[in-house]
C-alpha cells in the first residue's frame, strides 16, 4: 500500500531521517512509536510532501509520490490529520469539514461521505453551526478525522491523535480508528500512547535518531523487554 524505502530527510544540514524503510499494508493499522525528536512526524510530513525528501523513495500503490506537491499527495488518496488539529477557528464545524473534500480529486465525492462522518461522530452533527474554534480539544480532533475522511482517503496518516486529549476521549478516538479500519481503512499511526498504538495496531516499529530500531508485529513489540523497558516503560506494555 504505502512504502517508503530508505528514506533520508534533512533540516538545515541536519539528518532528521536515515535510510528509513517500512511498509504498511492494505487495511492494517501500522503504529510508528518513539521518543520525542525521534523523526516520527518528519516522516509523515515527508510522506505527505510538506519536507523535501534528500534520499529515497515513497511509493503509493506501486505509483511514486515523493517529490510531488502536497495536494497531489492528498488527491492521490494520502490524507494526514496533523498534529493539533489545525482547525478553521472562524469557520463552523460544517465548514471545516466540506474543506475536506478539496481533496478528493478525480476520485469524486460521494454524498455518503458526510453520512459517513456523522455516523462515526455524532457530536459533529449536533454542533455542525458552531464555530469551530469553540469546540474542546477531543471534538477538534474528531473533527479533525472527519475532516481528513471528507478527502475520501486510501490510506490515513494521524500525527499524535492524543496529545492533550483526557483519557475517555482518547479511548472514544482510537476506538473510531478501529472502526474505521475494520470498514477498510488503512491507517499509519504516530502515537505517544506507545499502549494504546501497539493495542490498536497490527505492525509497528520503533523509531529513535531518525532511524528505525525495531520492526515487527504490534504484539511482539509491545511485550519485547528491550521496547517497554528502553523506550516506553513496563506501563506501555500490552497485556
């Protein structure tokens, strides 16, 4: 689906990825944890075409995509949430999310989408007259998804979906991106909850000093000593 084979980012002369390579496959949930610094959002923007890329290659479906624009990256169905969210403070809740749809492209729309979104998040549909800016941290990230699902993804990228978010509305967003990916969705996860990403996900790997250190099942990962003690603590670990 998504593979990124030996990719090198650099920031002001500084190496932020090094020969980075993973793949995430059709309709799984791939979790990319770490210490902060690490590189993990640098890969998701790379991914995406906001940073340049200095070496490598990022393939979507077999079709290369490093090197093109962000909008086209999106039109090609590649559709990040950001982290914290970015909404349209000025604009209400509807608003923000008919901006999605800027990105879907020739894939076209579907007046399901919204149906969609509103199924998945009914608080959407109830504050779609308010402002967006006024909504709390957890119904902006919620928006933030919903907007992302209006582009019509083929494969999502979500950076840090938690941060800041009390623990209910975390529980209540990470089981919408397991519903969502049980419908189909393919999902690249960046997670500082290493527990909650290596529950939900099906593969990960473990990133630090913009190189991956460890790869495999969510499973095995998240019951390796080496990962829950070095990098996460005993507490990240899955029972």
């Amino acid at each position: 689906m998504l593979t990124i084979d030996n990719l090198s980012v650099s920031y002001k002369g500084i190496r932020a990825l090094r020969g980075v390579s993973i793949e995430v496959k059709k309709g799984e949930i791939f979790a990319l944890i770490g210490p902060n610094g690490a590189g993990k959002s640098t890969l998701l923007n790379a991914a995406s075409g906001i940073v340049p890329v200095a070496e490598g290659r990022i393939q979507l479906e077999g079709e290369v995509i490093s090197g093109r624009p962000a909008h086209l990256i999106a039109r090609a169905g590649l559709i990040q949430v950001p982290e914290g969210r970015r909404m349209i403070g000025p604009l209400t809740v509807m608003e923000n999310l008919l901006l999605g749809r800027q990105a879907v492209g020739a894939r076209g729309r579907n007046p399901k989408d919204l149906e969609q979104v509103h199924d998945l998040f009914p608080l959407l549909a109830e504050r779609r007259d308010q402002l967006a800016g006024l909504l709390s941290g957890g119904q902006q990230q919620m928006l933030a998804i919903g907007r992302a699902l209006m582009g019509r993804p083929r494969i999502l990228l979500l950076d840090e979906p938690s941060l800041g978010l009390a623990p209910v509305i975390i529980r209540e967003v990470f089981d919408a991106l397991i519903r969502l990916n049980k419908e189909g969705l393919t999902i690249l996860l960046v997670e500082q909850n290493a527990r909650m990403a290596l529950e939900a996900a099906t593969r990960a790997a473990v990133i630090e000093q913009g190189r991956i250190v460890h790869q495999g099942p969510a499973s095995e990962l998240a019951n390796d000593p080496v990962v829950a003690d070095h990098y996460f603590g005993r507490a990240a670990k899955v029972a």
